[in-house]
C-alpha cells in the first residue's frame, strides 16, 4: 500500500459499562475503575457468573426507545439502543457525510446467539432519523473480536476509493442471555466467584467514521490520525481447533503492520486480553520476535475494567487509542490488535499526523 494511500479518523462513538462516550471510557480506564459485578446468570455449579453490564436504567432513559412494533429479547434490545446512541455521537460531531456505507462487526457464528439482529437495526436506524444509512451499503463481518480490524481490510480494499468522504465500522454487542454465555461457559472460561484463568463478558458498542479526505478528518491541535492498512492472519490452535496452540497468527499479523511503518516509535500496544492466560502466551510470540520495533511499547487491556466486548473490541480499542494520541502529547503512534476464538489476528497501526503535512502531501486516496 502506497505511503499516499490512507485513511483517516473522522468521528468515533462509544459506550459500555464505563460511560456513554470515548473521552468518559478512556477517563475512568486511566483511573483504573472496574465494573465488574455478579449477574443474575450462574455457571453449572450454582455460582454467579461476573459480567461488565451497561447499568439497566440507561436503557430507560426519555430518547432511548426503539420501536415497538418488534419483539426483542434484552441483549438485541440493548445492542440496538448501544448502537443507536454510538452513533447518535457521530452524527453530533458531524463526521458523516450525506451517504456512508455500514460495515458491522459480528461474532463468529459459533457465538452469535441471540446477537445484534441486522434487520431490526436497519429499521431502528431509520426511524432514528439516521438517513445517511442505505440499507444496500450494510455489511456484515462474522469473524469475532478481530472482525472490526477486518472491517478496517474492507474499508481499503472496497470502500475507500467509492465513498472517500466516509465510510462507518463498529460493533454492538451484549451478552446478556444463557444462550450466549453457554459455549464460553461449557469451556469453563467465564469467571465467577474466586480467582480463576476466566474472563467477564462486557457489554457495550463503538464505531468509528474514516474518510479518506485529510480536511475532513479529526483535528486536534493541528494533528490528525493516519489509520494505516491491517494485517490480517489465522491462528491455526484456536478455541475450537485440535492444532496445538503456538501463537503463530499474532505474530504473523505484527510483522505485516510493521514490515511497512516508517513512521514514528510505537508508544502503547491496545490489546484485546481479557484476563485469560490463553492470550497471553501469543503476545509474548509477538512481542519477542518483533522486539527491535515494539520494545518500548506500554501494553493497554481495558478489558480488565469493561470486560471482554465480543465484536465491540475491535472498535472500541481503535477509538481508545485514537482519543489517547489526541491528547497526548507523548504519543505519535500506537499499535492495535485484536483476537478472536476462531483463529482471526488481526492489527494496525494509528499515527498521529500534521494535519498541514497531509494537506500538502495529498494524502486522499
């Protein structure tokens, strides 16, 4: 991919259990909150199950309806609402344009029970007065926490030369039901009372808006952010795979972000651990055979504060580390990555950038 082929942020959206925007997530992150609880739901030994909710009463609040001609089970219904008010955000910072194609981030069919329903959020975000959506420019991605860096694939490869003014990718995800929580439980991997090598189902939604128009993009104090191109690989030991589990697939995605940034050192590594020491063990492939390039690098998992977000976690991690270069100072780039149960890596790169460089450059593609 060309250095003058890019793409850049221009709005994001946000909410789960830690707040309602990216500037109240990344606050109370950086404070180090947690909004773990015990759920109504329990594990086969009668114990309660630790979830990371959006509390009940935002979902009642006056301007959070949908419609009611549907019948909705509680996690469509509040996948739905996250939805809707993400990106209720976006429209407010007016980062999209007239007509933006969709593409939706989903979980991997082996979990997609009860999940974000397209056709009820298709009708939603008509009636929410979001005319920007055709129903023709929805796609969705069904590939897990990794499907929202595959989204970003999609956007360079599909999208950006069509819809240069904006494109929108993001998630909605709640796990709130038994049907969801049931393989991750059968593992034995939801935490629930005491310590365990488990991890907390978050909810929550995140898109961001990316345009390939430097003057359209984000600005703060006269820097914009660069998303560069993922890389994309397979793990071949998942979740549900009988291989040995060797951490080739991250490693592999790494190297394809980095054979190609010449830009500056990476700052922070925004991961998608949840507190299982599965993950832990393909980061530390990662991080030693691309040591020379990633040494200095702080590692961020906010799943340890709002839980693990299914396919939100893409998304919600690009927004995180795109407010953080934004705002500070020290940074200039940071490395995103993201795992899925079914063997997708995905990872990419965000830079900060002068917004008049890329002006001068002609950095559209």
């Amino acid at each position: 991919m060309d250095d003058a082929s890019r793409l850049y942020l221009s709005g994001m959206g946000m909410i789960n259990a830690l707040g309602g925007s990216a500037p109240m997530v990344w606050a109370a992150a950086g404070a180090g909150i947690n909004r773990y609880t015990l759920s109504r739901f329990v594990d086969d030994n009668g114990d309660p199950i630790r979830l990371a909710p959006v509390p009940d009463a935002v979902f009642d609040q006056p301007g959070w309806e949908i419609d009611e001609g549907d019948q909705y089970s509680e996690p469509q219904d509040h996948a739905i609402k996250m939805a809707l008010h993400a990106l209720a955000q976006i429209t407010e910072q007016g980062a999209l344009p007239a007509q933006a194609p969709l593409v939706l981030a989903m979980n991997e069919p082996e979990l997609e029970a009860d999940c974000l329903p397209l056709d009820k959020l298709k009708a939603n975000l008509a009636l929410s007065g979001h005319a920007w959506l055709n129903p023709e420019l929805l796609r969705s991605l069904h590939s897990g926490r990794a499907a929202g860096i595959e989204a970003m694939e999609f956007a360079y490869d599909y999208l950006a030369d069509v819809y240069p003014d904006g494109m929108v990718i993001g998630a909605s995800d709640s796990p709130n039901n038994y049907t969801r929580l049931r393989v991750p439980e059968q593992q034995n991997r939801l935490m629930t009372l005491g310590p365990t090598d488990g991890y907390v189902p978050g909810e929550g939604a995140a898109f961001i808006v990316l345009t390939a128009e430097p003057r359209k993009a984000m600005v703060e104090d006269g820097k914009v952010l660069v998303v560069h191109p993922p890389g994309l690989a397979q793990e071949p030991g998942d979740w549900f795979s009988d291989e040995p589990y060797l951490g080739e697939g991250l490693d592999a995605a790494f190297k394809a972000v980095l054979e190609h940034y010449a830009g500056p050192p990476i700052h922070s590594i925004y991961s998608s651990m949840n507190g299982e020491r599965y993950w832990a063990k393909e980061y530390g492939v990662a991080m030693i055979r691309s040591q020379k390039r990633l040494g200095d690098a702080h590692l961020v998992h906010p799943a340890e504060y709002y839980g693990d977000l299914g396919s939100a976690t893409a998304p919600s991690l690009m927004a995180l580390a795109a407010f953080d270069l934004l705002n500070n100072p020290n940074a200039d780039a940071h490395l995103v990555y993201s795992s899925s149960d079914t063997g997708l890596r995905g990872a990419l790169i965000l830079e900060k950038r002068d917004l008049a460089r890329e002006r001068t450059e002609g950095g559209a593609i």
